[in-house]
C-alpha cells in the first residue's frame, strides 16, 4: 500500500458546477451537496484518507442512474458508485471530484426463481437483509465477507469471505448483471441460464471491477438451499504449519467443509477480551461443516482424526445454534477485537493469497516479519483457499508509523507474490494496491488499461482506481 497512489487527480471545476446545478433541479432533495453527506460517501476503513465527492445522488431506480451517468459524461465528471462504503482499500473514494451515486434506496429483491436456485436484486441490498427476504424460500445466497456490505459492491469487488472454500467467490454466484455505461445506456451482460457460449464473458468483466467501467443496476445471483444440518466447531494447534497441514489433508480428502478459518495466537487472544471467549491462546481453526444430521456428524469425526494426526487438540463441535452463532458472531468480530489491544492506533486490514500448499509458510514469515519489527498484527486466514489477513496495528500521526506500515505491507506482497500468490485474495485494488498489481501481471495491467479506454473513453467512472489509467 502506498499513499502515493491516493493523490488527487485533475478536476473538471466548470464540468461539476455544471453536472451539481443539473443534478440539484432533476432530483431535488435527493442530490445533496453538504459537506456531511459528502463526507460520508468518501469514508474508508483504512488510513488512505477520505477524499469527498462533490455530490451525492440517492437513486431510487436504474432511470435515476442512467439519467445521471448521462449527465455525468456529458460534461466528462466522475460518477462514483457507492454500497455500504464497507470496501478496504479507498474503493469509494473521489479523487477527482465527482457524484457519488448512493444505492441504499435501490434494495428491492426484483425476482426469485426457487425451481432456478438464483434471484435478482438490486445492487442496495444487503446480503443480510437478501437472506432474511430469502429465509421463507428454504434458499439462501451463501458469500460471507464478514461486512453486511451491498451486493453490488461484493460484486464489484468480486468478494468472497468464510464460506468461500465450498460455495465460491462472487464470481462463482454472479450469473448476469446490468449495468449503466458511458453511453448512458443499461445492458445486462447475460441471461439465467446457468451456462452459455455466446460471445465474451462479460459478466466476469464486471464483476471485480471496482466500478470502474459501468455502474451496476441489477446482478443475478446464484442461491444455495439452506442446509438441514450445520455443525461447527474448533480445535487448536500447537503450530500454524500443524494447523495448515490439517487444512490441507482435509481438503485433499474431499471433505466437503463450509468454512475453515486459521487464528493465530495473537488473534485468539484479541477474540477471548473481546468476544467472551475462552479459548487456548495459540493456532486455532474454526471449522463449520453443512449437510444432514448423518452427514455433518461424519464429516465432524473424519475432521477430529485429521486433527489429531496433524498434532492438533480435541476438535471441539457442535449443532447448537446459540454455540455456533457466539463462535462466528466472535469471527465476524475479529476487526473490532484487534481495535481494542490497541484502541489509541490506527488500523490496517491488508490480505494476500498464496496456494495452500504455501500458506504456513507464508503466515509463519509473515508472523516473524511483525514480531522482528515490533509491529502488533494479529492474523485470520480464510485457510481452506490459501487467503490470510493481518490487522496492523500503528501509529498514523507520524511519517515514521506511517512508512513503518507500508514497508510492512510492501514485504507482505512481496512475499506473497514469491510464493505465486496474488497481492488480494478479496479486498480488492482499489487505491492501496496499484504497484502492487503491476508487479503482479506486469503487461496484463495495459490490457485492463486498454479495456477501460474502450469502455469508459473520457475516464468518468471511479478514476484512480485499480491502475492509474495515463
């Protein structure tokens, strides 16, 4: 991560006055200029610092957002699409100035298909509120990235989380979407059906782009049949290469396993003050198992033998829901447990993703790589695909903390790309992660920059995002 590409870009000063006197007269009090509501569609959860849009449109419908994109490239301002504002690497953010287009207001469920197993939403819905829509169906849409953030921004940062190991990423569950482009036109890049041949994949084209070539009006979405029987559990481990290696032998078996979560010590530490826990301080997997009754209770007793194999302690699982939701409630919390070992520090979430078969080593380089530097970075991995994220901890009030934290991130990378891995496993490019794209596909980042000038000629939508596009 480098501040450096967070730098604001030019502004087209007579190019916004003109779009915000447009906008202010199409849609009245739902266009909002104020520097509170600027400000809070330019948040972000890392120390890349906010920069505010010039505008704020709460759409309400695809018209509203092809009227306004339409604006928007006629007087060549960026149009900024915004969820939940829940991204990790300055996603969000304006750096040339812009609207941004809020789509809390587009939450409707637009259609659910039970015998088809897929729905279609708008992109304001949360996966939260979808699942609870969904509960009365017997279906529910199954990517977890830990946020309650907006399906249209997990498709656009093409997120994954928890149970990504046996249901997929965003790329796995998206089957179409529409989307506005610099035309001012909406396409929609597919249809339901669950495979096709026709022409470019251009579902998987905008899925991940960060908002970057279109703005997204309605994503088809594959659904998963809630399981009879959930099991879930933990077992700790006296190293993270013993705790990898269980990993490992339980996915080479074929057990099918719904979530495997790696904590180190540190980060177990963090969730015990936290969270009311009271679990051995050391390596930890969560594990959560779906199926029949028969089936979890199983998959529960091979899993306990892999453990034991592997060195590991008694796995320790349950069907209780009540148990089983204070154990993932406490995951999901694991960003605001590291928060309180240090509350007057700033916060950094940073992933990378290696194959499993160099994720010890990768946590383990990584751990020492902190602890050589007097750095305080607890780590959650999602273990059963090979992606780890550490929680750094520093100080952001002088230029010393603040180079401290990017050289961290840079060797994290670095060691990352070594092992064959990619700079993010979910969070994205956003801002944060420009060099360390071009370091990871070279010549390919020119091919994405070509792509862009086909799509989006004049640059509008989020520029400074991904790559710098000149």
């Amino acid at each position: 991560m480098a501040l450096a590409d967070a730098k604001a870009g030019l502004r087209n000063e007579v190019g916004v006055l003109a779009v915000l006197d447009i906008l202010k007269q199409a849609f009245g009090e739902r266009f909002q200029t104020g520097e509170a509501f600027r400000a809070q569609h330019a948040h972000t959860t890392t120390y890349i610092p906010a920069q505010l849009p010039d505008g704020v449109l709460f759409a309400e419908s695809s018209e509203d957002v092809k009227a306004a994109v339409k604006v928007c490239v006629a007087h060549k301002v960026p149009v900024i699409a915004f969820g939940t504002g829940s991204s990790l690497e300055g996603q969000v953010n304006a750096p040339s100035g812009g609207i941004s287009i809020d789509f809390s207001r587009m939450n409707k469920v637009l259609a659910v298909n039970a015998e088809d197993l897929d729905c279609v939403v708008e992109p304001g819905i949360t996966r939260e509120e979808l699942n609870v829509y969904l509960r009365d169906t017997g279906l529910f849409f199954p990517i977890d990235p830990g946020a309650n953030a907006s399906i249209g921004g997990m498709t656009s940062t093409r997120a994954s989380g928890t149970n990504a190991v046996r249901y997929g990423t965003m790329k796995d569950n998206v089957l179409a979407v529409s989307a506005v482009t610099a035309s001012g036109e909406e396409i929609s890049t597919a249809r339901r059906a669950r495979k096709s041949s026709a022409g470019y994949d251009l579902t998987r084209l905008f899925v991940g782009a960060e908002g970057t070539l279109g703005i997204l009006t309605s994503i088809t979405l594959r659904l998963q049949g809630i399981p009879q029987k959930i099991a879930g559990g933990v077992c700790a481990f006296p190293t993270i290469k013993a705790a990898c290696d269980a990993v490992i032998m339980t996915i080479q078996m074929g057990i099918p396993v719904a979530r495997i979560e790696l904590l180190d010590g540190m980060q177990v530490r963090a969730c015990n003050r936290y969270s009311g826990l009271s679990l051995a301080e050391q390596p930890t997997l969560f594990l959560e198992f779906h199926g029949t009754e028969e089936t979890v209770a199983l998959q529960s007793v091979d899993f306990g033998e892999i453990a034991a194999e592997c060195g590991g302690g008694e796995f320790h699982w349950t069907v209780n829901l009540e148990e089983r939701n204070k154990l993932w409630k406490a995951r999901h919390d694991a960003y605001w447990a590291c928060r309180a070992l240090a509350p007057d520090m700033a916060a950094l979430s940073t992933d990378v993703c290696v194959p499993i078969s160099r994720l010890a080593e990768c946590v383990v380089e990584t751990q020492a790589d902190i602890e050589a530097h007097g750095l305080l970075g607890p780590i959650v991995g999602h273990a059963g695909d090979g992606n780890f994220h550490v929680l750094l901890l520093f100080d952001d009030k002088t230029p010393e903390g603040i180079a401290t934290a990017e050289s961290f991130v840079a060797r994290l990378n670095a060691r990352a790309l070594s092992m064959d891995g990619t700079c993010t496993g979910e969070h994205g490019i956003g801002q944060g992660k420009m060099s360390f794209l071009e370091q990871e596909l070279g010549g390919a980042v020119e091919l994405m920059r070509q792509v862009k000038r086909g799509l989006d000629p004049d640059g509008i939508f989020n520029p400074g995002k991904i790559f710098h596009a000149d």
